[in-house]
C-alpha cells in the first residue's frame, strides 16, 4: 500500500516498458521502465541530459519510441499526438512554455479544441477558466495577452491549459522554477487535492528540497538509463538522492573565497521603468555594484527583476535615471553598445531570449563577437575558425552535444545554459547581468555554475545575481538588495533571513530597524 494515498501497489495507471529513443549521436531513452500508480505524486529524477523530459515527452504523445510500450490503465495505448496523449488523459506542462503570444490566457487555452467549433462566445469562456484559476489557486488575468504576463504566470497558464482539457495524468516538467514560494505552497496544495480525487502527477523537478516535500515515490535517470525506480522519500534524504542523481556527494552549501571589492563598476540612480503594459515597474531603483563582487537582488516573481536587468542591458528603455558603467553613462545604450561597454547577460529565458534555438551551437557562442578577427569580419563569418571556437568553448564549459553544429534547441536545460555562459564568460565581461542562472539545473550543474560565478567574481567582475533562490543568493552574494513593487526596501551585509524576508513582502529596512529598536526598548 502507498502510504499517502492509501493505494494498491499494483493499481498502475500509466506503465512505461523498454523504452528506447534515438537521436542522431545520442540514445537519450535505453530500455527505460517507469510506473506511475493511481493517485500519486512521482518525482523522475536525473541530470540534465539524463532523458527526464525525452521519457515524458514520449509519454505526452510528442516523440514516438523506437521501441517499448506503454500502457495507461492496464491498456496498450500507441500515441501519435498530444491530442492522443489528451484523449487518453494524459497532459504535460512543458518547461519550455507552448503559447502564441499573441492571443489571449483563454484563446490559448481553448486553441485546439473542438468547442468552440464556429462562434465563440468569449467572455462565457473567460467565466469558465477564470473558474478553474479560483478552483486551484492559480491566478491569471484570463483577459491578458500572453506577451504581457510574466514568466511565472505563463506557467500557470499552461497548467490551467491541462487542467481545462481535464488531464488525469499531469506531467509537469519543472513546475516551480518560475514560481514564488507562496506560489509553490499553493501548487502543491493543488497537487495534493489532484491526488487525493485519484488523479496522478508526474513532477520532474532538479529542488530536491520540494521533491521531499511533495513526491510520494522517487526514480532516478542517469544518461538514458534507470538506475534507481520507485524509491519511497520516506526512506531517502535528500543527500542520497544528489547522490544517485550525479554519482558522487553533492555538497548543498558552496564555499567563497574572502575577496575585497575594487572600485564601483555598476551605479544606478533613481532608475524608473515601465512593463509591457505601460505600468511602473520601476520606481526610483538605485544601487551599485563593485568589481570583485556579487550583489543580490532579492524579490518575489513579478516586482521589477526582469525590468530592471532589461534596462541594464539595454533591451527596455528607462523612463527616468541614470546607470554609469566604470563611470560612463550608458543610460537607454543600444545592446550592442552595451556590449561594448562590458556589459554581460544571463537572460531568465533561455530560449526566447538567451539563444536562437534554431541556429547551432557555434553560431550561438559567436554573437558576440562574430565580426571580430579570426572568427569574421564586417563581410563574412570564417566558419573554420568559428568552429574551432566553439569546440574550445564546448571542452571548456562541458557542453554535452554530439556536434558544434548540432541546433541547440535539441539541448537539455543545463547545457543551453552552458552554451549561454560560455557565450558571456569567453567576453571576459566587467559587468555581469546573471537572472536566475541556475533555474531548472541539476545539482550538478548548478554547483558547476555557481563556481563559474564565483571565478568571475575573482577575475575581477562585477557580478549582479537576480535570483528567486534565498539560499542561491545567501551562499554566493557579498551583499543583498531587496525589491519591492519596484523599488529597493534595504541592503543586508549579514545574510538576515528574517529582514530579507520582511522586506520581500514590502517592509522598508528603516521600519524594521525602528521595530528593533522599540522592542529593546
């Protein structure tokens, strides 16, 4: 019997049997097994590249197997389509979002489907979905179009995409890196109460943290292949699951070296901007950033991070203020000017923003400087030595890709990431601009980035880390800056959990100063 759920454990509603799937140059599913019981939350660990997201997409109805079975309610079901996968009741929230930005919360939701057939009345449809977003806690603007929210409410769209078509079975792919905390409380509210009306949920999630908290049984991939199937969390921690994710002891907490900050690289002053609804997103954001140093930024999802690193890098227009960097003025420069200026970006969104996913791994890392001798000049592009470039790169940043050559939508999440910062590290940036780096990474892999960080922080860069991981920003910033509503609530040297805390939800430093001091007295 499932412990949680009160269930048999023979009572599977999905069995996957000697999976196999092929890509040129890599076997990403080999043999691979997997059960899913009726009522469960099951998480599916491994690396990035281990085939978690190949295995479910398989499930889904978006790649066929080259061979194995799979069967959904003790019936051998063969899938074409996703649409297949729906009518079987079986939807996956994908990682990477599968909206048309263009249309609206609701038109995306009902695209594809049979009703409405000829007319539609829209706002009754609104009615429906803004529904099911009150039913499950998932709050949207249903009248929004997609390009105006914000990554985090994008998920929740798709989620309510599956949710609307009535899914059974819902596998969701990285479910909550684009979500605040209390977000992912809420969510697994929603799981738990799915489960408990005998639906189940697949969660492949590299926070081995919220893995303990919501999977009922664990299995663990490592290059294709189960190493691991149907542990029990109950009898693991979460150092044996890093373990068995990676092959070796992961430590949780990275050490820093002790490096005095040099002189100011970044100074912002009064900054205000508007978000894509022509709304402030910032208000009067000032700070500075030293060489030598990584500074914090401290939020929930949604209170101006992303507008801010926009402006920065020249991609958003400030409204007001000043940004100086190494004490020129590059306020609303152009990117390729900033680029110039030594101004470096991690974008939070790795395939719309960091990389053209349809272009190769080498024409991805020279971006940045394909016009600069020996790769190329103002006429053409040497691809001899933008390939022997990027195969450098490739060695350098232990890229997992069969070819330089190979488009790197074809990457897992670790390894676009790679390609990323290969990409803005080998610029040898003064300015580094780094938005959630490490979201959707194994532990793995988000060891191996955080130490890229940290090696840029003792070359001498100036490093502005904007993460929605507390613990992510309290092990590697010298310092923290916390924002609200667009605008900075206080500094914090000493890594307080509890002013930080305070401030994310909108308390200044100075009150909670004056709090302290009232209570000594």
């Amino acid at each position: 019997m499932d412990q949680a759920n009160g269930i048999s454990g023979t009572d599977h509603v999905v069995t996957m049997s000697g999976i196999v799937k092929r890509f040129p140059g890599v076997v990403a599913n080999d043999r691979v097994d997997f059960e899913l019981r009726r009522g469960e939350v099951h998480a599916l660990l491994g690396e990035n590249g281990a085939g978690k997201s190949t295995l479910m997409n398989i499930l889904a109805g978006m790649y066929r197997p080259d061979s194995g079975f799979i069967s959904v309610n003790g019936k051998r079901v063969s899938f074409s389509s996703p649409r297949d996968a729906i009518d079987a009741g079986i939807g996956m929230v994908h990682q990477h979002f599968m909206l048309v930005p263009s249309l609206s919360v609701t038109e995306n939701i009902l695209l594809g489907l049979d009703e409405p057939r000829f007319r539609m009345n829209l706002a009754r449809f609104d009615e429906v979905v803004a529904g099911i977003a009150r039913e499950y806690g998932l709050h949207v603007d249903t009248y929004a179009r997609i390009w105006q929210l914000s990554v985090g409410e994008q998920q929740r769209v798709e989620i309510l995409k599956m949710l609307y078509r009535g899914a059974d079975v819902l596998v969701m792919d990285e479910p909550t890196a684009v979500l605040a905390p209390s977000e992912i409380d809420e969510l697994f509210t929603t799981l738990r109460s799915m489960t408990a009306e005998g639906k189940s949920v697949v969660f492949i999630s590299h926070k081995l943290h919220e893995v303990m908290e919501i999977a009922d049984r664990v299995t663990v991939l490592q290059k294709g292949k189960v190493t691991s199937m149907g542990l029990n969390t109950s009898d693991i921690t979460r150092e044996d699951l890093a373990r068995l994710m990676v092959g070796r002891d992961v430590v949780f907490r990275i050490e820093k070296k002790e490096v005095e900050a040099g002189e100011v690289v970044l100074s912002v002053e009064n900054l205000v901007a508007d978000n894509d609804k022509s709304m402030t997103a910032l208000n009067g954001v000032s700070l500075q950033v030293n060489s030598h140093e990584i500074v914090g930024l401290a939020g929930v999802a949604g209170n101006g991070q992303n507008e801010l690193a926009e402006v920065l890098a020249g991609l958003r227009t400030a409204v007001q203020g000043r940004i100086e960097v190494n004490g020129k003025d590059v306020t609303n420069s152009s990117v390729k000017q900033g680029i110039r200026h030594g101004i470096s970006l991690i974008p939070a969104d790795r395939t719309a923003v960091g990389t053209a996913p349809n272009l190769s791994v080498t024409d991805n890392v020279i971006m940045k400087n394909y016009d600069h001798t020996p790769i190329g000049n103002s006429w053409m592009v040497n691809s001899i030595e933008a390939g022997k470039y990027a195969r450098k790169l490739r060695e350098a940043f232990d890229i997992m890709v069969p070819n330089v050559e190979t488009s790197v939508r074809l990457l897992s999440g670790g390894n676009l990431q790679k390609v990323i910062l290969a990409r803005e590290i080998s610029s040898e940036p003064d300015l580094m601009i780094a938005v959630q780096p490490t979201r959707g990474l194994d532990v793995g892999a988000i060891e191996s980035v955080q130490h890229l960080l940290l090696a840029q922080r003792e070359a001498g860069a100036a490093i502005l880390l904007i993460s929605e991981e507390l613990e992510e920003l309290l092990s590697l910033s010298d310092r923290i800056y916390v924002i609200y509503e667009g605008e900075i609530m206080g500094e914090v040297f000493d890594g307080d959990i509890d002013s930080i805390g305070q401030m994310m939800t909108g308390t200044r430093q100075d009150q909670i100063r004056k709090q302290g001091v009232a209570q000594d007295d």
